[in-house]
C-alpha cells in the first residue's frame, strides 16, 4: 500500500512549539511577533484563500498580522513601511501580482533580514516551500544522499532553491523543464520527483517507476479549485509515496514561514541583550 506523505501531522507538532516561542516572546521580553503581508488590490480568491490561511495560523499561535492591499505601485512603499518599521519581523508579497514579470525586482526590495518567504536575491531564509519540502522528506526519514532526484520545473518558489540546497549538500539532482531531452526516461530512472510547474496533471502515471517518492508542489487555479500537478490516475497507484491532494506541502510551508518570523523576534531579542 502506497504511503502518503501528509505534512499535516508534523506541522501540528511545530505549531506546539511555535506557540510555546510565541508565548515566552510576549511574556518574557514583551515582544509581538507581527508580519506584513502585502497583496494586489486584484488578488483573486485563490491568493485571498491563501492569505486567509495564514491569517488563521498566526492567530493560532498569537502572531499578528496585517494585510495591507494596494496596486502593484503601491507596493513598493508598503515594503519601505515595513522594511523600517521595527515592530515588523516578517514581510510578504503575496503572490502572483498583478504583472508576474516584475516579481523578482519587487520581492528584492523587502529586507533580507525580513524576507520570512525567501525570495529575495539576498534574502537569510530558503525559500519556505523548498524548506517544507525538505522538512517533509526528514520527517518521514526519506534519505536523499543515496536518491536520484528529479525536479520538475525551476522556478522561484521551489525548483530553483531546492535545486540549490540539495546540490550543496551533494544530492544527484536533475532538472526537467520542457526543453528536456527524454523527460520520460530521466523521470522514471528518478527515486524522488518533485512536481512545482503550476501545470495541471502534468505528472502521468506512465512518467513514474514502482517506489518512487513524489512531492506535489504545483498550485493552479481551474474554477476557482486550486489543483497539483499531479494527474489523478497517479494517485490511484498502491507501489508509489505521494503527497495528498491537500495537506501535504502547504500546512509545512505555512509552518515554516512563522518559523522564520519567530527566528526574526528571537534575534531581535538577542541583539537586545535581554
């Protein structure tokens, strides 16, 4: 029987933790972990679904946050605000916004010190997706060292810095993206595949060898569902580990976000000297 590989059990055991750092933050050194999340004034209710998400989770754990809306020029002082603001631990833009192609010169403005998603070009964090990939496969004791593994897609939130953590570390990687030559033979020779192209169903079952791990990172909108990369018929298989079509990357990658804003209040507290 297939295992699935839900990031929902590990996340509630960080989030205990979490709450605990939270607490002591407030109690012992009176400081309110807070962080910013700037989205498009057109974000749609997939992007508002997930800023709900994570609105729920910090008021789980005592974190404040504020939303602030605006159009895609606005954005730039809304990062400035809280790049100087001292009370803010943790800034992030929302994304898509409104025109994708400037993403990577918005996301560079906010403080690598704050950039709790790890996206800027000199942002302290990894990337919280790659981070809760990474987690994910830890937590279920997956070794990689001695794994082929496949990424599918390279792109800013996840295949480009899991390709850079895990290449750090030694890790065969390979990268397949559209201009791969015999996609088909590199997938399926691969023991691990991670999934993050944000293509519906792109990953077919006749893509995957019995006893392969595999991370759906993709997210895209059809109808308003958010959906994988996954095809179900992949899903149906008893000889293959996957990640449920909810529960699996997300919970992690919301985790890990807080968990990087807790690190900010922490610090903060340290420089202090309390």
């Amino acid at each position: 029987m297939a295992k699935e590989l839900s990031g929902i059990e590990l996340a509630g055991y960080i989030k205990e933790r979490q709450a605990k750092q939270v607490r002591m933050l407030r109690q012992a050194y009176g400081v309110i972990p807070r962080l910013v999340i700037i989205k498009s004034v057109m974000a749609g209710e997939v992007i508002n679904t997930y800023v709900r998400m994570k609105m729920r989770y910090a008021a789980d754990i005592l974190i404040e946050v504020t939303v602030v809306e605006c159009s895609q020029e606005e954005m730039i002082q809304a990062i400035r605000d809280a790049n100087n603001d001292p009370l803010v631990h943790g800034i992030v833009v929302q994304l898509p916004i409104d025109r994708p192609e400037q993403t990577d010169e918005i996301v560079s403005l906010i403080d690598p010190h704050k950039d709790v998603d790890g996206l800027g070009p000199k942002a302290e964090f990894v990337s919280a997706t790659a981070e809760a990939i990474d987690w994910l496969l830890a937590g279920y004791n997956i070794e990689l060292s001695d794994k082929h593994i496949a990424l599918i897609g390279h792109g800013k939130l996840v295949g480009r810095p899991l390709d850079m953590l895990w290449r750090s570390r030694g890790y065969d990687v390979t990268v397949i993206n559209s201009d791969s030559l015999d996609q088909k033979k590199l997938l399926r020779r691969s023991n691990v595949v991670v999934a993050a192209t944000g293509v519906p169903r792109i990953l077919t079952t006749d893509m995957v060898s019995a006893g392969t791990i595999i991370i759906d990172a993709g997210t895209a909108s059809e109808s308003g569902v958010i959906v994988g990369d996954v095809d179900p018929e992949l899903r149906n298989r008893t000889d293959i580990d996957i990640t449920p079509e909810k529960g699996g990357v997300g919970p992690l990658t919301i985790v890990l976000m807080f968990d990087h804003v807790i690190r900010v209040a922490l610090a903060q507290v340290a420089a202090r000297g309390d």
